[in-house]
C-alpha cells in the first residue's frame, strides 16, 4: 500500500486523524462484534458516565515498521491484560482479550498508510479506551458503555534528539494506597495536570510522586516509571501496589538481565538513596526511556554522574537494545512481536 504523502521525519507527537478506527458497544450485558468506521466523532448523552463520574480507562502502544518491513506491534497482550485490570477496578465491562489484540491488528492494517517507514524515527501510536456511554445520574457504574482503538502517527517524543531531564520532588500526591495508581484510569491523570503544569511553570521538566503513606519512597511520575542503575551497575525500580505496570519497565528489566546480564532488582527505593545512583531514567511508551540529570528536592539538587548532558552508559544501552528488539533488528524473545503485515 502506498504511503499518504507525510513528511515523516517531521512529524510532532500530536494527533493526526487516520482513516479508520474500532469500534464496540457493550448493550444488555454482552459486547456486539464492533466495526471499523470512518467516522471520528464519539456522540453520547449529556449525562454519559463518563462525562458525571470519569468511568473510564485507556492504553497507549505502538506499531512499528522493522528493518525487514513487516508491521508489528510492540506485546499487545499485556496492554489487553493491563485493560482488563482497569476494567475490574472501575467496575467496567472487560473486552475480551484477545478481541482486544484482534481490534488492534485490525486498526492497523486499516490505517498501513499511516504507518511510518522504517528509519524515519516515526511510529504509528495507538489508543485503545473504553468509557461509560448511557445517562447515569446517581453514583453507579453505568450500564452501557462504548470501547474504541484510534491510531495517529507521531513522531520521536523528544524532537532534536534526547536531553536530559530535570525533576522536581512533588508535594502533591499522585495515589492513595488501595487506590488506583495501578491502572490506567483517566481521572489518574486527570488530578496529575495541575502538579506538571506548576511543575512546567517553575522550570521542571516532570515530578516525581513518593508514596502518599510516608512519602519516603520514590513512586513514579504523572506518565512513567523510574528506573535507576546504582554506581556497581544494578539495574533497580520501584516497588509499590500504587504504581502503573508499566509494559516498557517490565520489558527493560528482561532486557538488562536477559540481553545484557546484568543484575536487577525490583524494589522500595528511599528518596534518601537516590542521591547516591550513577543513572536515573524515565520509561514508558512515548518515549522508551527518558535521562533524567537533576532531581531537585526542596532546593537541594541530586545530579547525576552520568545523564547530565547524555544518557548514561547502562541506560544507552538498555534504550538501544529494546528499540532494536522492536524495530527487528535484533532478536525478539517469543511473543514479543505481533506481526500484522
């Protein structure tokens, strides 16, 4: 299929609309099949769940062209698995699993134009969600709700090339424990706007959340997990029932120990400890892994020996590795790519 005429190279991280997306009405207690439409526009009630009461939850994933020119996307099952678990916590109908990676690879294929060619630093973004759809005006889980995939092309999350970040230790809070840091609940980052948008309006690239119980330990930030590597080369991140499980984190973590033999480590890291890492990064979707070369907590800076004005050595490496797995110029471990075309 021939490409749609896109500077690729150029291209922002922003929204473009595409020529089809999924959809799936969930009516009387059971999913219809869904179709794939042209039409952008969701219309629901004034008075929709999700409108009243936020009920509702998202994914974010990738397709990507590899080296040999196949599209694959990036472990779609774990991103129907994590949706699932949303689902459950916000008392949201689950849509089946493997209807979910069937959407996925449907909505792909329909927008192949779309997707970038291999080289041009671009990939095609993908949005599954699913939302409340009938009028609810008391406190309730609605009764009906409506699940679609939409995809765009975007290009590199950092534009020019990546720098490093600067942090801030946040005095917001971004999870309750027993609450619903653990998923992907919109209204999660909904309450996160107003901490990065102060956190942008002082001069910090991100925040980091600590854990809300004793704010000792290091959490996440508002859209991804930290990852540390420790001055004898350890590869360590958080621990915590109110952290997102994020898909990249885990992917990274195999990586180092499995591709790069390196030691890891999942666990409760003590704001206390951080000043004495060698790398710090942030890791997620957008961007893969994110250096980060200043914390500043309360006016006193941890800056880091390695990321200050590049990525450090260990987190280079774990960045080149998994881009590598997923653009196909390295061997993927089984189950990794799901090849659409």
């Amino acid at each position: 299929m021939e490409k749609k005429n896109i500077d690729w190279g150029n291209l922002g991280f922003g929204y473009m609309q595409t020529d089809k997306r999924f959809v799936s009405n969930y009516k009387n207690g059971a999913w219809d099949e869904g179709v794939l439409t042209e039409d952008a526009n969701v219309v629901i009630s004034e008075c929709a769940g999700v409108l009243q009461y936020a009920q509702t939850c998202f994914e974010g994933m990738k397709a990507y062209t590899t080296e040999d020119g196949h599209i694959v996307t990036f472990r779609p099952d774990l991103n129907a698995s994590r949706m699932k678990d949303s689902c459950e916590r916000l008392q949201m109908p689950v849509f089946p699993e493997d209807k979910f990676v069937e959407a996925v690879c449907k909505v792909v294929e329909a927008n192949e134009a779309f997707v970038p060619p291999y080289g041009s630093g671009a990939t095609l973004y993908i949005r599954p969600y699913m939302f409340g759809s009938n009028p609810v005006i008391g406190v309730k889980p609605a009764d009906e709700y409506q699940f679609r995939i939409f995809a765009t092309p975007v290009g590199p999350y950092f534009k020019g090339g990546v720098k490093p970040l600067t942090i801030r230790v946040c005095d917001y809070d971004r999870a309750a424990p027993h609450g619903t840091g653990h998923i992907k609940a919109g209204l999660n980052y909904a309450m996160s706007l107003y901490a990065i948008v102060d956190a942008h309006n002082q001069g910090y690239d991100e925040n980091m959340y600590l854990d809300s119980a004793t704010r000792t330990y290091v959490e996440e930030t508002g859209g991804a997990n930290f990852l540390f590597v420790t001055k004898d080369g350890k590869v360590v991140t958080p621990k915590s029932s109110t952290i997102l499980p994020s898909i990249t984190r885990r992917s990274l973590m195999y990586v180092a120990k499995e591709y790069l033999g390196l030691e890891v480590e999942e666990r409760q890291v003590a704001l206390e400890e951080v000043k004495d890492m060698a790398e710090c990064g942030l890791c997620g979707t957008a961007a893969v892994i994110s250096p980060v070369g200043k914390i500043v907590d309360h006016g006193t800076e941890i800056c880091f020996p390695s990321g200050m004005t590049e990525m450090g050595p260990v987190t280079k490496k774990l960045y080149e590795t998994l881009t590598g797995i997923q653009m196909g110029r390295i061997e993927a471990p089984e189950g990794w790519l799901k090849v659409i075309k």
